[in-house]
C-alpha cells in the first residue's frame, strides 16, 4: 500500500477451476496484473471487477490506482462450479 496504489497478494491452490472476483470501490482503478508462477488462468476486466479463472498453484499481484483521498474497500469472493467457497471483504490500510 502506499499514498497512490494499493497492491494484493493472492496465492491460490486448486486442483480444478476456480473463479476470483474481486469488486473494488469507485475510488479506485486497475492499474495491473503479475502471475508469479506458471498455471492456468484467464483474467477479465470489466468495470469495478476483476474476475480471474485458475488452476494449479500459484501467486498473483494486483494493483491498483486510488482515484480519491476516501475510503476504499475491495470485496473478494471463490467460486467452484459456481457454488460459493470464500468471502472477504477488506478496506485496505497501511501495514
């Protein structure tokens, strides 16, 4: 995290397809991508969502752009054909 971006570390495990959505704050932008492994995946970017298809292991950066001095919050969700496994939302914060 710093004054302009915020960055997020995902690290996903999954023997089958699973879909990443993550819904950000209008105060916010895609500013970029980075697969820190070889695997599977597809990534799309629609508006105030990013929605990455995986399989196998690996990490992934994403960064964004703050766009307003206010609050902004992402909200993150795993589905496994289509049914629902994890849930998070957060307000990014320095460490």
């Amino acid at each position: 995290y710093t004054d302009e971006h915020v960055f997020v570390n995902i690290n996903l495990v999954a023997n089958k397809e699973i879909e990443l959505i993550m819904e950000y704050s209008k105060g916010m932008k895609f500013e970029g991508f980075r697969a820190l492994d070889i695997s599977d995946h597809d990534l799309a970017i629609t508006g105030n969502r990013v929605a990455l298809s995986h399989i196998g292991v690996s990490d992934y950066i994403i960064v964004f752009t703050k766009t307003t001095p206010s609050q902004t919050n992402i909200n993150a969700k795993i589905f496994s054909s289509g049914e629902l496994i994890f849930e998070k939302s957060s307000v990014p914060r320095r460490k």
